[in-house]
C-alpha cells in the first residue's frame, strides 16, 4: 500500500539540514536523509535491475547510518524511506505520464539523466500520493536534494517540473501558498523559504545531463555502487 500516513506529518518550513523534529549527527533531518537514500536506491535500482525488496534490505543494512568507503550515509526515517521507495516503485506507472506532460516538449522523462529521472519520480510520488507532506516543503527539498548532486541548471528544472506537476494534483494548496510569495529557484538554499509557494518559472528544460552520461560525483554508469551520500546545502 503507498501513500500511507503512518509517519508524522512534514512542516511546510521544513527543509533540508533543518527540523523541527529528530536531525542526525549532521545536521540532516531524517526525511531528508530518506529522501536521498530515495534517489541513490532508485538510481542502483535503475542500473542493476534490483526489486524493491532487495534495494530496501541492501540500504537498511549497509547505507543508511553507516560509513561506507570513508563516506558516512546520514540516518534515515525508516518508515518514511520505506514508503517513498515502495510507492514511487508501485506508482511509477501513474507518475511517469504527469512527469512527461510538466516536461518540455521533445523531452520525455526516458531522456533524462538518470539521477534526475530518481529525484523527479520520488518528488512526484510525494505530491501525488502524500497528502501529509506540504507541495512546497516537497518541492523545496528536492530542489535541495537536486544541489546536492548538480551545480548547473538541474535544480532549476526540478523545480520547474515539480511546480507545474504540483499546480495540476494539487492546485488550491498551491495556489494559495502562491498568493503568500512564490518562491523563485535561485542561488539561496530552495529550504529557506519552504513556507512559500514555488515559484513560476520558465519552459522545463532539462539541464546539460542527459540519458547516458555519467552521475555527478559518483561511479560510472553500469556500476552498482549507489552514489556517494552528498554535503548537505544547508547548515543545521
């Protein structure tokens, strides 16, 4: 079952490296740190062929909380990591057409790169099918999950492609954030201002990474080594 509601329910200020609620030793909230453990399952999942079973036992046990090649993976919320691996996995077939109509023209979600398609698709799920999480805290921390990986114009796609999704599935709530001060994709931390309705921006093109290319910072496609846990943009 996806979607469920079994965790406690998400500030709208809340953003990546602060919490109102338990962080780890580095500062991390928890759901941040499930949200990237998220991304690196998918993206192993995406180059391995690994099931969703085996992603979840694999990362409970050797990743999330622990130092891996001089590399420690931040604590994860567990209940929260579990639910946003099953169900983006289980509703990929629901996700994948919103993600291709916010997409600019000529650019389905096929063609993205790979660790792009994973931040895409978990953003997704959590506005599609966590009613608990606020669309601008959900936009916002993966905006930040997206400049943890890239220092070029994929945030600002994350962002554009997750505002237009969040405007169909959940268009009062957006709305109305809208109207208190969008929030713009720009140089600051897109956390610092989680209580305010993204921002409108331009057609959704994907960034200079395409399908094929190598991940930021980490091993090189084909590899089954899930991507090194990246510096938090905020500080606690």
């Amino acid at each position: 079952m996806t979607g469920t509601t079994d965790t406690k329910p998400e500030a709208a200020g809340q953003s990546a490296g602060t919490t109102t609620d338990k962080t780890t030793a580095k500062g991390i909230s928890l759901r941040t740190g499930a949200r990237l453990a998220v991304v690196q399952a998918l993206y192993e999942m995406d180059i391995s062929g690994k099931g969703v079973l085996d992603a979840l036992a694999e990362f409970e046990a050797f990743w999330i909380g622990q130092e891996v090649d001089g590399i420690m993976h931040p604590e994860a919320e567990t209940a929260f990591f579990r639910d946003l691996l099953r169900g983006t996995v289980e509703e990929q077939r629901a996700i994948d057409p919103k993600l291709d109509q916010a997409l600019a023209q000529g650019w389905p979600l096929r063609r993205i790169e790979i660790v792009l398609r994973a931040i895409l698709r978990a953003g997704a799920y959590e506005l599609m099918f966590r009613p608990d999480v606020p669309a601008a805290a959900a936009i916002s921390e993966y905006v930040d999950v997206a400049r943890s990986f890239y220092t070029a114009d994929e945030p600002g796609l994350v962002n554009a492609v997750l505002d237009r999704l969040a405007r169909e599935v959940r268009p009062g709530e957006v709305g109305m954030a809208k109207g208190k001060g969008a929030h713009k994709s720009t140089g600051k931390s897109a956390g610092a201002g989680a209580d305010q309705g993204p921002g409108e921006t331009g057609s959704a093109k994907p960034g200079p990474s395409t399908a094929g290319s190598s991940k930021p910072g980490s091993s090189k496609p084909g590899s089954s080594k899930p991507l090194p846990t990246p510096t938090p943009t905020d500080e606690a």
